[in-house]
C-alpha cells in the first residue's frame, strides 16, 4: 500500500464529517431522538410479541411517547425441499409488515411502508425438533422485518422527528 493510500483511508472521516455526515447513534443522532418516543402496538400472538420485543430493543421502550407505530405481520411457508418419497425435507417462511407511524398530537400519519424477507427451516429429524426449527425461524424473521422498520425510521426521522 503505498503513502498516498494511507492518507486517504485516515482523512475519510474527516471527509464525511465535512458533508454533514453523523453517526445514527452518537450524540444528538437520529436514532437518539427517537429513543422511547414510539409506542408499539401491543401484540396479539408470537409473532407480533417478537416483534414489539425486537423493536422495544432498538428504540427503547416507550417514556413519554409521542408516536404510535401499527402494524399488521402476514408470513406464509412454502415447501422448498422434497425427498423422492414425497417427504418435505425445507420449509421457505416469507413475510411482509405493512407499517404506519401516527403523531399522538395531530393523529395524522407521519410515514409509514412494507418491509418484507425470508428465512428458511430444516423440517427434517423429529416433530419436537421440526417445531423448534420453524419456532426459530418465525422469531428471526421478525427480528429481521424489526430491523428493517428500525433503518426507516431512522433514515427518514429528520423529516418528522
């Protein structure tokens, strides 16, 4: 690596710092503003509890709220793996959240979106494992779509927050 590549990796920061650019989560970030100010919706099943748990943990569980974030989860499993004896050996879990953030004040919808992914799950070994492995994988699907949720509510907080 010669000198003037050297240079240019330890003047990057400095150069992002110039354009306006903040970390999400340092002082006075964006990800900052929004800690407990959003009161998920309460859950009605495992889905939505893994859910409302994952997005209580990377925006803080609600003290003085001034937003409310609904949602509605719909996941589907798909076959993906069958054995020439016509026994499914893979399962695919798709999923998708619709999401609206509304102002307690103004009860007006502030933003709002789908976020969607997948997983997959070995459906292969006993009925015991087979239900663990499609439990884990609903709960990483949600922790997934909650992170999703998370970077737009982030990346689109200056315009609301």
């Amino acid at each position: 690596m010669s000198l003037p590549d050297r240079r240019s990796v330890l003047f990057a920061p400095l150069a992002l710092m110039a354009c306006g650019f903040a970390p999400a989560y340092g002082p006075g970030g964006a990800a900052r503003a929004l800690e407990g100010r959003i009161r998920v919706a309460d859950p009605n099943d495992k889905l939505g509890f893994d859910l409302v748990e994952r997005l209580e943990e990377r925006l803080g569980r609600p003290q003085a709220p001034r937003f409310d974030l609904a949602y509605t989860i719909v996941t589907k499993a798909e076959t993906l793996g069958i054995t020439p004896e016509n026994a499914i050996t893979r399962y695919h879990l798709t999923g998708h959240i619709d999401w609206t953030l509304t102002s307690r004040d103004s009860g007006q919808r502030v933003t709002g979106g789908r976020v969607q992914g997948f997983t997959a799950y070995s459906a292969t070994g006993s009925t015991v494992a087979g239900l663990a492995a499609e439990q884990d994988a609903a709960f990483r699907l949600m922790r997934m779509l909650a992170d999703q949720i998370v970077t737009r509510l982030i990346a689109t907080s200056d315009a609301w927050a």
